[in-house]
C-alpha cells in the first residue's frame, strides 16, 4: 500500500500517544504536511475520526516482536474501513530519567504495556527497578520529566527524551533489533 501524498489538502491527523510518542513520529513521517493532534487512547482516536474532528487516524495494528497490537487492531477491524496507507516503523526504545539521574539511582520505570513486552528480557536484567504500566511511551516520559525524580525514568522513543528533556541512560532497551511496528492510516471515503 502505498503512502498518502501531499497533493492532498492538509488536514488533522490523530494517534494515540502523547507528542513524541512512536505514533506522533510515523504520523509526522507519513505526513508531514498535517496536524497531528494527541489523544490519551486509541478510542479517543477513532472516535475523533467518527466524528469528523480528524480526517484521519493513525492506529499501530502490528509489531514484529509482539505480534498484533490489541486492542487497536480489534478497533480498526470494528470500523469497517480499509486502511487508506500504511508505514513499517523501526521501534527503538531508550531508558530515559530526569538530567543527572543515574542508572543505579532509578527504583521505577513507566512506559505502555505495549513497548514493555518489547523489552521484557531486558528489563529483567535490570532486578532493583520496578516496572510500571503506563498509557503511553511520550507520556510516561512527559509524566518523569514533570516529576523530576531521579529515581524514575521512562521508556520511550529518543524523540520523547529531546521533547521533555530528559537524559538518555541508555539505548536500544527493545529485545529485537529488527523490532518495526505497522501503522495504518484511516479515513473514511468522500462522498
């Protein structure tokens, strides 16, 4: 499927996430020329393509590490549309704290179910923190950042790290290198 150009008149694009998240990164990289405009959850996405709020939405329905991505996909499937373009995007994920947080200082680490199942493995090796589930890779990083406490951090894209500025600890968390997640586009036809 082929990508969406930008001979199309600029519009308003959701994803769920938070600015800096993997879904705000491939709606900017899909198109650029839009908005895209955050919502805390994927039915929060849809239904602002429902609506007419957004022309479309940007759902991730697929990852090489974990496979398909509940409940997004269940979503999409209930919307009855087909995807209008689709782009594969590499997922890497950074450990990230507040500037002058250090490894051996951090207790909590935040990010969505989603991207701690991508690093599960190396998360384990890592036994003095404490794992949380959060709505969101950039809005853990968001939260960790506002908080500005050295012994929490997030994992997130690198892009949530320069967003909020935080500090990476370190790199490439996820156990897959080739670890890609799809991302569909969808609208509703005109007319």
């Amino acid at each position: 499927m082929d990508s969406a150009t930008q001979d199309e008149k600029p519009g308003r694009v959701a994803y769920q996430g938070a600015p800096g998240a993997f879904s705000h990164e491939a709606c900017l990289a899909l198109r650029p020329w839009d908005e895209a405009v955050a919502f805390e959850t994927f039915e929060g996405a849809i239904k602002a393509l429902k609506s007419g709020d957004c022309g479309c939405a940007l759902i991730p329905v697929e990852n090489s590490t974990i496979g398909i991505v509940e409940p997004a996909a269940t979503l999409v499937r209930a919307l009855g549309v087909a995807p209008v373009a689709e782009v594969w995007r590499p997922i890497r994920h950074a450990l990230m704290a507040v500037q002058g947080a250090r490894l051996a200082d951090i207790r909590t680490v935040e990010s969505h179910p989603i991207a701690l199942a991508q690093c599960e493995r190396t998360l384990k090796t890592l036994s003095h923190i404490r794992v949380i589930e959060h709505y969101d890779t950039a809005g853990a990083a968001r939260d960790v950042a506002e908080a500005g406490d050295p012994t929490r951090a997030a994992i997130a894209p690198v892009g949530a790290a320069e967003v909020y500025g935080l500090s990476i600890l370190r790199n490439d968390l996820q156990d897959s290198s080739d670890n890609q997640t799809r991302f569909v586009l969808l609208s509703f036809p005109e007319g």
